[in-house]
C-alpha cells in the first residue's frame, strides 16, 4: 500500500508544483519507492521511506527521506505522524522552484501520503462493509 500511496501522493505534489511554477518543473516523476523494515522503539512503529525519482534531465535524485510512526494516543486511538525531508525536483541553476513554492509542493505530496495511509489503517482493503455483516444482537 506504501508505494501505491506514495505513487499518488508524488504526482499530487508535482501537479501543485506545476501550477505554481509552471510546465516545466512537472517533467518528473517518481522512480522507487523504499521501504524499511517495520521497527518498534517504546510504543512507536516505525518504517522508514525513501522516495527517488528521475528529474527532467533524466538524474535519479532522492525526492524524500521519512519516518512514518504509529503512536498510540489513547486506549483506542493511534495518531499518525511523518518526520523527513522532501524535496523538490532540482532546475537548472537558479530556474528551482522559490522556497515558497518548494513547501506547497511538500505539503500537498506528504498531506496525501498521510491521508492516505490513515484511510488505509481505518479501512484496510478486503474489509469494507465487513462489520455490518455480523451485527450483534
């Protein structure tokens, strides 16, 4: 589910980094996505990701390096947060994307990322609409 997610959440950064910067910064696109093995510290699940993608001059170039962590926020609530770096697909000399625009690209690409693991956590696939089939009583 991590690099279908990761897939989506790419290209949703790319297409707001296209509209703020123009044509040109969208020849990208993502070319692996890399995962570690889950780890648990204290009562945190960990996975490290790592995103690569391929630049319009055709240059493999790391496009983010990430923790997605799973803490326990209650007796039946977990919260979902991401540290990392992301960045933006690298121009010309000075032709980059301004700072400005560089973090609404991240933003839009890691807020879709999470939204998406959490929706997959909530309803993993294969089990839409199974708890409606027993009801109790």
């Amino acid at each position: 589910m991590l690099p279908r997610a990761s897939e989506v959440a790419y290209g949703e950064g790319i297409t707001g980094l296209v509209e703020l910067a123009g044509p040109a910064a969208g020849l990208t696109r993502l070319a692996g996505v890399h995962l570690e093995d889950l780890t648990e510290t204290d009562d945190c699940a960990h996975i490290a990701l790592q995103w690569e993608a391929i630049a319009a001059d055709g240059k493999l170039f790391t496009a983010l390096l990430a923790d997605l962590m799973l803490i326990p926020a209650g007796d039946q609530t977990t919260a979902l947060s991401v540290t990392g770096t992301f960045w933006p697909p690298p121009g010309r000399a000075g032709a980059g994307p301004g700072q400005a625009i560089a973090r609404c690209c991240a933003a839009a690409a890691i807020g879709s990322l999470l939204d998406s693991v959490a929706c997959e956590l909530v309803h993993p696939a294969g089990t839409a609409g199974t708890a409606d089939r027993n009801p109790v009583p």
